[in-house]
C-alpha cells in the first residue's frame, strides 16, 4: 500500500507478516504431489481459484502419506490462499469443508490472526490500492511470480478489528449482491440460448408456433446447414451482397500515445463488444484531429460490428440510441451495412451467434493468431426466412432479451460501485455504515 496515503486514528500499515497467526506461518505446499488419485487428500492449485473462488469440481486428490509430510501447509477453513507463480496475487479464501485439505507450490497459505477477519484482508489483497505491492516485489517476465519472503513483507492497512468486521461486511454484501446477478444472466444465457436453437432451428410460423418436424415432416427440407423449414434459405455474405467494410489502416492510424481516457471520438477495442451489445465502460478516444486524418470505419446507426481478429466474432448492433456522437471501429474489427432489405437487425445478431462457431471452424484458416479475414467472412452461411418471421422470432425472444439486458445494466453499476467502495472503506476515507439500496 502506498505509504504516503493518510489513515485514520488508530489504524496502522504493516507487514504481512504482523497478521499471521505465528503458529501457523506462510508457507507454501506440496512440490512433489505424485499420482493423481480417485481418492485422497485434496490439493488446492491455482487454477482451482483462479475466479477468487475455490473450484470443488476438479480438485487433485493426492495420498494421505504425501499430504501427512506436507502436515506444515495443510489449510483451514478461512485462510487466504496467494498465488505467488503463473496467477501471480489471485486470492481466495478456503472454504470450511476443505478443511485439512492442501496446497500446491505455487500458492502461499495465509492464516490471518484471527481467522474471523480474513475477508478483509481478502478484499484489501485483491484492490487496486494492493496491486503495486505485488508489482513491487514481482520477478521474472516469462511467468513472473514472487517469493515467500516478498509476501511476508508486503504492506497492508490494519485497522482495529471491529472496522475491519464492518469493512469486511459491506463489501461481502457488495460481491453477494453482484454473484447473485451473475447468476441471474447465467440462467438467462441459458435460456435465451435454448429459444434461439428452437427458433432457429424450427421457425415460427403465421400464428407464432415453433413448427415441429416429427408431426410436420413436410414443412421442412435438408440444407448445407441441416434441417431448416422449407420457406427458408441459406447463402453467403457474398450471395446476400451485404457490404462489409474495414477500418483505416494506414499511416495515420493511431498508437498508443494517441488513445485518450477522454476525448472526441471513440477508438473502438474489443472488450467495447459485449455479447450483441456495446460496453463503453473501457473506451479509448483519440481527438478530433486524429480522427479528422482517418478515412472508413466510422460508424452510422444500424451499422453491425463485428470483431476479427484476437477475440473473433462478437457481434454488436450499433443504434441510433448512443452515449457518444463519434464512434470508429478499430484494424480488428468490421462494419456490415446494406442488410436492411434482407434482415431485421436483432435477427441477424442472433443468427450469427447461433452460426458463428461451426461457420468459424468450417472457415478458419487454422493461423496461431485467432483471426476472421474479410476473404472468409464472405463465404459465412446464413439462415434466411422472410422477414416477417424474422420479425415474429425477434419479438418472441424479447422478453428474455429486455430482462438480460436489464441484468447487465445492474452488473455494470455494481461492479464500479464496489470499485469505489474499496477505496473509500479499505483507506478510511468513508467510516460510516453504508446500506445496499436500489442500485
């Protein structure tokens, strides 16, 4: 923790060290775990809490004689976990029914004193405020990582136990209340995914029933795509004449030192196209001069992006409904126009979605470099009804697409709110109760 920062009364900054239980010291586990076992002794890797949460699903069981000579790393139910090698600072908490279990090499038990305040710890190990602790003492490039010496001497705020409680409780309310709604669009993806099969795979008809091809054989007929009902077609990009167009890419395309946190246009990246939608809470601009040098790839509304290159082949529809004014796609991505006579937009998000991964295997040009050229992309297959049942399918599936989105909505609020939470609470800023409301 940076040490010029001003605490309350009463608290203190100090090592990790003065946190532990002296009884029960860091260490790290097993370096030898021997044969994997179909019963045994549980070993707790990093890969098993590389979500913040210790995974049961997949846990290697070792035997009780490599366990017992480990006795010195074997966890309880509350002590943290640290990953010192390859998720270098991922952090859990062990959960009381693996108590007894252990750990691998590559993570460091920490037994706070006492057990009852580890989740503050745990929360303040993975903010913000944390981090360049862990930059601090990290080696290596390839697969950085740090010592057990280096974690002792880390510094964390100690406030007095009963702030710590209180710290601890706000924030575990915070994360419960944003698992909860994870969960929530989980089980909506879930569901979304299982209509769009049937509607994609069946159709709708006049009266806004899934046709069935067991009582109904003859509404149907085999395409390159499998069954899919008679008054249906499939063609390519190519066929379909859609137009698809790539970003500048010439000299005037802008580096790093030209991508603002602020500015006049949007610089598009792939982490700006979310699941059929656009998350500009991680936009980069570039200013109006730059953006004056550029030529194509500026959006219109009703224009489709599509990623191609890195993370291939999210889709997001961009509406005349827009947080900013000026919005570029970037040299990994492209923009589809002119489907307007053939599809209704929201049908053709979903029909890429639902095409999307066995289209990319069928395309795919096998490169290290995950990519999708503009060469390939004009040989995707799509569905095509008419659009009125395109129409009936889009405004079938609304309901579940207005609920998703109001999730996410409640996600994207949640996620900063803690953000700021952390700052406030773990560095005494804010020391009154704060109660979750309507967020």
């Amino acid at each position: 923790m940076q040490s010029t920062r001003t605490l309350p009364v009463n608290w203190k900054r100090d090592s990790i060290r003065s946190i532990v239980d002296p009884v029960r010291p860091i260490t790290y586990g097993v370096v030898q775990p021997g044969e994997r076992l179909k019963q045994g002794i549980p070993i707790i890797r990093g890969q098993d809490y590389s979500r913040g949460v210790v995974d049961h699903s997949d846990l290697y069981l070792i035997h009780p004689n490599i366990a017992d000579a480990y006795k010195r790393s074997s966890v309880e139910g509350g002590d943290i976990l640290f990953s010192i090698v390859g998720y270098l600072g991922q952090t859990a908490v062990v959960p009381a029914s693996l108590r007894g279990a252990n750990i691998t090499q590559t993570t460091a038990r920490i037994a706070v004193k006492p057990p009852n305040v580890s989740r503050f710890f745990l929360h303040q190990f993975r903010s913000d405020l944390f981090a360049p602790e862990v930059r601090k003492h990290q080696k290596g490039s390839a697969q950085p990582g740090v010592n057990l010496s280096d974690v002792e001497k880390m510094l964390v705020v100690i406030p007095p136990p009963e702030d710590q409680t209180r710290i601890a409780a706000v924030l575990d309310t915070v994360d419960e209340a944003i698992a909860k709604t994870e969960a929530v669009i989980a089980k909506l993806k879930q569901v979304r995914a299982g209509l769009l099969h049937d509607f994609l795979t069946r159709g709708l008809d006049e009266n806004g029933q899934l046709r069935d091809p067991i009582a109904h054989p003859e509404q149907f007929k085999d395409s390159p795509l499998g069954r899919i009902p008679k008054e249906w077609e499939v063609a390519t990009v190519e066929e379909l004449d859609l137009l698809i167009i790539d970003g500048d890419r010439g000299s005037n395309y802008p580096n790093e030192s030209q991508l603002f946190e602020q500015g006049y246009c949007v610089f598009l990246n792939n982490k700006n196209i979310v699941d059929g939608r656009f998350d500009f809470s991680a936009a980069q601009f570039i200013s109006e001069e730059r953006d004056a040098l550029l030529g194509k790839g500026k959006l219109s509304g009703g224009d489709i992006v599509i990623t191609t290159r890195g993370t291939v082949g999210n889709i997001a529809l961009f509406s005349e409904l827009r947080p900013y004014q000026h919005i570029r796609i970037n040299s990994g991505m492209i923009i589809v126009r002119g489907y307007e006579d053939i599809f209704v937009d929201g049908f053709f998000v979903a029909v890429w979605k639902f095409l999307f991964p066995s289209e990319y295997r069928r395309l795919s040009s096998g490169s290290a470099q995950p990519q999708f050229p503009i060469r390939d992309m004009k040989q995707f297959r799509f569905l095509v009804p008419k659009k009125a049942e395109q129409e009936r399918i889009v405004s079938a599936s609304s309901t579940v697409e207005s609920a998703l989105a109001e999730q996410q909505r409640v996600l994207a609020k949640l996620i900063p709110l803690k953000s700021g939470l952390m700052n406030d609470l773990l560095t005494g800023r804010v020391r009154v109760a704060f109660e979750i409301g309507n967020v």
